[in-house]
C-alpha cells in the first residue's frame, strides 16, 4: 500500500518512518501544504494524508478523483477545509483523527486562561526588557469567576473536568447535546446566559455555518464588561475586526487567540524580517492583552504521534476493507 502524506512538518517524518513500518504502508513525504498546484504528486498512490491547513475544494477533489483515489484521511480533528458535499457527490471517503489528543488544546485552553488572567505575557516582555517591575499588572484568581465551556465535546468536557479544579464560582456549558457526566462540575445553560454571566467565555467549537463568526459585535455586546475570551478553535469563530473594537474599547478585557480567520498566509511562517501586510493582524498583534498564537494548541508529542499513528492506520483499514471506523458521514 502506497499513501502520500502533505503538509509535513520535521518532527513527523520519523513518526511516519516508524508507523509506516507498523502499518506496511510506503509513505511518501511532502512538506508543502497541499495545493491546486502541487495535487498532482498524488497520482500512483492509493491515499492521500492531509491536514486542516491543507485545501481541499472542488477542484483538488476533482483532481483526486480522476487519478481513482477514493479515500482520503486528515491527520486533524477539524475538517473545515474538506468541500463535504463535492467528496459526497464524487463518492470520495474521508476520515479524521476525532480524538488525537483532547488533552492537548483543553491543557493550552487552561494555559491561556491563566495567562490572560494573570497578564503572563505582560511579565515576559517586561522582564525581557529588564523592567522588573509588577506595577500595573495585579491579576484575577478563577476562584473569583465564572467559565463558561462553548462546546462541550471531546475537548470541552476535559475543559469543563480541568476548570473544575480552580474551583470557580460556576462552570456554565453551552452544548446542543448534554453529558450527564458533567452535570458534576457545570450546569447547562443558553447561549444568552452564557453572555450574561461568565467572566471567562472559551470556545471548543468546530467550524460549521451556526459558529461562523458566532464572536460577533451582536454577541459581544451581550457580554459582560471586561470579559476574556479564549479562542482555540478556528479563526472564523470570531469575527477579527470586532474582537479587535471590543479589545480596543475594554468590553473584552483580554484575548487568547490560537487561531486567526486569515492565518494561513502566516501561521507555520517565519515573518520576522516581512512587513505583514495584513492590517487586522498586525493590529491584532500590537493590542497589548491579546496573547496570539500561532495555531499551536494541538502541538504536543501525544499529538502529533497520535495524529500520524492513526491516519496510517485509517489509511490501511480503508484499503484493507473498504471503510473506516474514523470515516465522516456528513
Ligand atoms: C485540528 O486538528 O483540527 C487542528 O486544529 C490542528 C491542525 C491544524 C494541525
């Protein structure tokens, strides 16, 4: 079995060498994300290994098509970028990694919550800079607010149980489906009360039309004065230039953002010595308690292993029986 991996970072070719073997699977390797132009390689090989950076739209899917390849597997858990209903309608299978590590984004979302609230990257530039100094910078302690988890999911609920151990004053859940599981730690609320009552919103949603830039004005004016909000979802969560206002006017007290709606241009970039043309991220990045991140709250060793591991071993259940148990049914 021959499969194509795209989009490669350095740190997952051993992996692939390692769990190729495991699988039998030949692997090759391309580092550059997938692209209109580059789908070609593809041809010969039986599947192709893609990530959520990579694009996969009608045309690329046409491509796969006519080179007879019939299923395809993403190493992420997001599959925004996959055009479903074109996949459907050429009868092209794809499957994801649902849980490569829940651990991974629920552990950052805790990380950014604690460094909003106690303005760790205020300290870092400070003493960067030798100014040792606190002045300025007195934090908040979680014991003191309510969280409100907007998507309790795989990762959502781990954040629910991970919160639950600061003990704040209440976790507040938005989820379309309820575990009865956390009832233990949080109560299920509207959306509506979410905003009302939560001094700390984080989202762990997907990318679907109901959440496309659900951080909206309409919303944000809904929420409490000086609220923090973490987003390690995806970009088109939050519309940018709002979040931006509300960070600029102080009715969002501060920002965690892992994910840009227009990141793909710069995240897995080395920028220093680039003029970033793009002005709502440059003002993004010089608004002083927004933390921004470059996409990373997945990057962790578990991860990334998990996440080659078992698109291998969707690739080899796919040809060996011609489904997937990870296959998505959209
Ligand atoms: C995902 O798995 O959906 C992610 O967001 C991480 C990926 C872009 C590497």
């Amino acid at each position: 079995m021959k499969v194509i991996a795209y989009a490669v970072r350095d740190d997952e070719i051993p992996l692939f060498d390692k769990w190729g073997k495991h699988y039998d699977i030949e692997t090759t390797i391309v580092q550059e994300n997938l692209r209109e132009d580059n789908i070609k390689m593809a041809s010969n090989f039986d599947s192709i290994i893609f990530l959520a950076e990579d694009t996969m739209n009608k045309n690329v899917l046409d491509k796969i098509k006519s080179m007879n390849i019939d299923y395809i597997v993403s190493r992420s858990v997001g599959v925004d970028n996959v055009d479903f209903a074109h996949a459907n309608k050429l009868g092209i299978k794809v499957a994801n990694i649902p849980g490569y590590s829940p651990n991974s984004v629920s552990e950052y979302a805790l990380l950014s919550t604690l460094a909003l609230l106690r303005k760790y990257n205020l300290y870092i530039k400070r003493v960067q800079m030798q100014d040792f100094r606190i002045k300025g910078l007195i934090a908040k302690e979680i014991r003191n607010q309510v969280v409100g988890i907007v998507g309790a999911g795989r990762i959502g609920s781990l954040t629910v149980k991970h919160f639950s151990g600061f003990f704040p004053k209440k976790i507040l859940i938005f989820d379309n489906f309820q575990n009865d599981e956390l009832k233990k730690y949080a109560e299920y609320v509207s959306m509506d009360e979410i905003y009302k009552e939560c001094d700390i919103i984080v989202y762990h949603v997907p990318l679907i039309e109901e959440t496309k830039y659900l951080i909206r004005k309409e919303n944000i004016d809904k929420m409490k004065n000086g609220v923090f909000i973490i987003n390690v979802s995806r970009g088109k969560v939050m519309n940018t230039a709002d979040v931006i206002d509300a960070l600029k006017s102080g009715k969002i007290g501060g920002a965690a953002i892992d994910v840009y709606e227009n990141e793909l241009p710069y995240f897995r970039f080395d920028k220093r010595e680039t003029f970033i043309e793009d002005d709502m991220l440059r003002e993004l990045l010089s608004i002083p308690n927004a933390i921004v991140t470059p996409h990373a709250a997945f990057y962790t060793d578990e991860a990334a292993s998990n996440m080659v591991s078992v698109s291998l071993k969707n690739a080899r259940e796919f040809y060996d029986t011609g489904n997937c148990s990870n296959i998505i049914k959209v």
